[in-house]
C-alpha cells in the first residue's frame, strides 16, 4: 500500500484528486490532501509518504521548495509536479529536483493517474533483491557472534545434523576452529560478584576476563568463549595450526594451558577483584563427544569440590567411583533446550512446532520406560509448563475439562503410553482453546474497526487514523480486516458509504451535495462518478425510483 498526498492551495483540485484516488480501486492507495505546503510538511512530519502531488504556484512556499524539503526528510518519495505552467525552465528545474514526472493542470485525470502508477512503479523497482541481500549480509556479520553462540549450544546440546555439517558450519560462521581436530574444553566459573553489581558491570566483567584470557593463550592457542548463564562460561580451546607453533602436541599444550589458566586466575582476581574457578578434562576431547564431556563438567562443578572457590582442576576419566556422580542415559542439556522451546512455542500460539518437539520429549520418556527416575523427571518437567499456562491464560472450564488432578500426579497414569496421549491431548485443548482467544481478539478490533467506520464517514477515514483509534499498525490491521472478513478494508469503507447514501436517498429530503458531504465525499462530482459505477445510476434517479417505490 502507497501513500499519496496531494497538495494545492486550490480545494476543489485537492478535493476532486482525493476522491479520484479514493474511489478507484487499480492502485494500491492510502491517500491524504493538504492546502498549502506548509499543511503538507506538517502532515509529512508525521507520516511517511510515497508519493507527492504538488502544484508549484502556491502561496508563502512554492512547490519547488516544497519538493526539495520533501526530497531532505523523505528521500524515496516520488514527487510529482501538477502545474498550470508550460515554461521549460519550471519543468526543467522541477525535474532537476529528482520530480519524477510533471502534469499540466487541465491535461485530465487520466495522464495524473498514469503518472502516479509510474510513480508505484519506480517504488518498487528501487527494492532490488540485491540490494536486500547486501543488506542482510551486513546484518549477518554484526550478528556472527550471536550465531556462533547458538551453534555452538548445539553441539553441546549433543545435536547430530550440527555434529555431522561441522566444517560447513564452521565455515559459514567463521568460527576459528578446526572440525578435524579434537578441541579442550574449559568450563569457567565466576565464583562471586559484588553485591553492588547491576547486570551491565557483571556482563562488563565477563568481557573483561575473556580479553585477559585471549591475552595470555592467543600466542599459541585459539580459544572461542561460550557464555552459559551469568556466571558460567565455556571455552573451546585448540592449539594453532601453523607449522611455527612451538607446541607440536597435545600434551605441550595443555601445560601451557595449564600455566595459563593460573596467570588467568591470578590476574583477575588482583586486577578485577574476581575470583574464577576452572574445570578441564585431561584428554582433548573429539567433538562428537563434547556434549557428554561437558555434561560431566557440569555435573563436577555442581557438588563435590565444586563448592569450594578459585580451584583449577582436571579431572580424568578413571576418577574414583565413590565420588563420580550417577551416570544417566539422559541427555540433559538436550531435554533442558527442549522444555524451553515448548515454552517458546506455547507462549507464541506455534502449534506444530510445539506438538513436535512435546513429541520427541514423549518418546524419549518411551525409550527410558524401565527407569522409573527419568520417566519422573521428564513428566514433572512437562508438567509446570501446561499448568503454569493454564493457570493464566484459561477459563476455568479448560481446566476442568483437561483434569488437572490428573496432570499434577504421575500415578494416575496406568503406562508411558497413556501419559503420551493425556499430554497430546491436553496440547490439543490448549491450543483449541489459544485460537478461540485469538478470534475473539481479532472480532473485538473488527468491530471497533466497523464502529469507528459508521460513525466517521464524513471524517478520516485513513488507515493510518483508523490503525491509532484501535491500536494497531495500518499495515497489520489490512491484514487482519481480510483475513478475518474476507473483505478489504477500503470496498467495506466504500460499502458503507454506499449503503448511508441510499439510505439518506431514500429517507431524507437532503440536498445531494449535503449527502456527498455526509458520506465523506470531498467534492459532489466524485460522489457522482462513485454512486453510479456502484449502482448503475445517478444519485438523483435512485432518489426518484426509489420515492415511487414508497408511493
């Protein structure tokens, strides 16, 4: 949808040209009048406009000025100069001024229309895939860092597809490591914060240790940090490829990493006043094993020596039984991405999405089903998901009806089979229940949209006007009058507007121009024009037919 804003000092032209555009139903136009350039830059200073009509001989600024402040705030309008002037120099100099095309008054509305359809033309001829290309790719690059995060959470969420595309993606996201090379990982604690830190000074604090530790390792070690929460990190550690590095092996280097790791800790405890606490394993690790290793970091740093402060530790894979923590089959990062996705799709209204992943989540309960401590901690992971959105989104009904005694207790379920089909069935009930919500929404905007509409028909009937009395965008309330009516939202403007005039012609012994005026119409020949293209008929023969018909 195009903006159009047509300025003359000249009502009856302003007029005349915004019931032309009005009540045409070709171009796509949302369109505005002003009667002066002065009216103009105020209603530009509110609203972006795509195209400009503007006749140059107007008072206190003529209409070559008007274009070139336009041109200053607005530099894709396309401005066109309506002029009662032949003279080469205006035309000359008007185009001079990026005018895209010039109409002499008098010349009809036909070659205005066309100009204005050239002018739709050149709008969209400027958005060249290029040129959006160009764009994302220099979104893409301020947003690499962000990215390389996000992948990496997938390999140590154990994710397979990533795991199996490792070079490609190494490549894509230019991550600095090497998808041939086994890697070390090194999961850093920050074992305090002072008290008095907000979230920017600790986010600020994280940074800072990340650059002491590229200062000390960057010689001879590429390392990628991985921010796991406010206090945890991840590094990805390997040794620089180059035959010049002087650490030829595994070993050499991690004790350098090990020397290091020590400096990185002193430092930032008497530079930064921030104890750390390390946590390596002592093999580097190849990475479709990096998932299961950095879970059993997770879980050393979690008990055991873990809760003292400032240690560096590595630990090996023949630790003493007595202190290893109890091994599990379950992939917790992977189930822990997973709840929060449902979360995510739950709280968007994404259906499908939501029903898949509740699907894996299920069968993965399937697949553990003799062990009855991981069936329990996968359902009770569920469970204040569904209840906690129940409990704030939905009627009491809803509740009742998906038993909610039932969903709290674990027992009552008979087998995992049965657990599978409640949930699915719950998912279906919210989700029936989520879309009735959304319709009732979207009926109380159309009605307020139709409301505003009945009794505004002799006002602005704009989009834009129309979008701030119901609190939405022009653009998405278009969208959202279709796909919940059927209709555009202009034919049910222009409908109405039909409807109040017969009605008025019929009941009423009002002038016909009081009747245009009544109905919104800027100037009584476009009512004409508008009455009989609907009906067939002049506004006046309606009139008289109809008043036989009472007869």
């Amino acid at each position: 949808m195009n903006r159009l804003l047509i300025v003359d000092d000249e009502s009856i032209i302003v007029n005349g040209l915004v019931d032309l555009f009005v009540q045409q139903d070709i171009l796509p136009l949302e369109v505005y009048g002003a009667h002066s350039a002065a009216e103009a830059l105020k209603l530009l200073s509110q609203i972006r406009m795509d195209i400009v009509i503007t006749d140059i001989g107007m008072p206190e600024m003529d209409g070559l000025e008007l274009q070139k402040r336009i041109n200053q705030a607005w530099p894709h309008c396309k401005v066109i100069i309506l002029t009662g002037f032949s003279e080469f120099q205006f035309i000359q100099d008007a185009l001079r001024n990026q005018g895209i095309d010039y109409v002499l008054k008098g010349e009809g509305d036909e070659v205005i229309f066309k100009a204005v359809e050239k002018a739709i033309e050149l709008n969209k001829e400027e958005v060249k895939m290029q040129e959006l290309i160009a764009q994302a790719g220099k979104q893409l690059r301020q947003t690499i860092p962000l990215l390389q995060k996000e992948f990496l959470q997938h390999i140590l969420q154990g994710d397979l597809y990533s795991i199996s595309r490792l070079a490609e993606h190494f490549a894509e996201l230019q991550i600095p490591l090497h998808a041939d090379h086994p890697v070390m990982l090194v999961l850093v604690r920050v074992d305090s914060f002072r008290e008095e830190y907000s979230i920017y000074d600790r986010n600020l604090l994280v940074y800072s240790i990340q650059n002491v530790a590229q200062e000390y390792l960057q010689s001879s070690l590429t390392l990628l940090p991985v921010e796991l929460n406010h206090s945890r990190m991840l590094w990805f550690i390997q040794p620089k490829i180059p035959a010049s590095n002087q650490f030829v092996t595994w070993a050499d280097s991690k004790n350098f990493l090990m020397g290091s790791l020590e400096l990185i800790q002193q430092t930032c405890k008497d530079l930064l006043g921030t104890p750390l606490s390390f946590i390596l394993q002592e093999r580097p690790t190849p990475w479709p094993q990096v998932s299961d290793v950095y879970g059993q970091c997770t879980k050393w740093m979690s008990r055991g020596l873990g809760l003292g402060s400032e240690f560096l530790w590595v630990y090996q894979d023949k630790e003493e039984k007595v202190c290893e923590p109890k091994q599990t089959s379950l992939n917790d990062n992977h189930l822990g991405k997973q709840l929060d996705q449902l979360r995510l799709y739950l709280q968007n209204g994404q259906k499908e999405n939501f029903e898949t992943v509740l699907s894996d989540i299920l069968l993965t309960g399937s697949d553990h089903a003799n062990e009855p401590m991981i069936e329990q901690e996968i359902y009770y992971s569920l469970v204040p998901i569904f209840l906690s959105h129940m409990n704030r989104y939905f009627s009491q009904e809803v509740g009742h009806h998906s038993n909610i005694s039932k969903l709290t207790s674990l027992e009552t379920h008979t087998s995992w089979r049965d657990i599978t089909d409640f949930f699915k069935e719950l998912s279906s009930a919210i989700f029936a229940e989520k879309k009735v919500g959304m319709e009732h929404e979207e009926n109380v905007v159309i009605n307020k949209v139709q409301k505003y509409i009945q009794h505004h028909l002799d006002g602005d009937l704009s989009l834009v006007r129309i979008g701030d009395v119901v609190g939405h965008n022009s653009k998405y309330l278009s969208r959202l009058y279709k796909k919940s009516t059927g209709e555009d939202l202009s034919s049910y403007i222009s409908r109405t507007k039909l409807v109040h005039a017969q009605t008025m012609l019929q009941e009423t012994s009002l002038k016909i121009y009081e009747i245009s005026s009544a109905v919104g119409f800027l100037s009584e020949p476009y009512f004409y024009r508008f009455f009989r293209k609907a009906t067939g008929m002049t506004p006046q023969e309606y009139r008289e037919i109809h008043s036989v018909d009472r007869r």
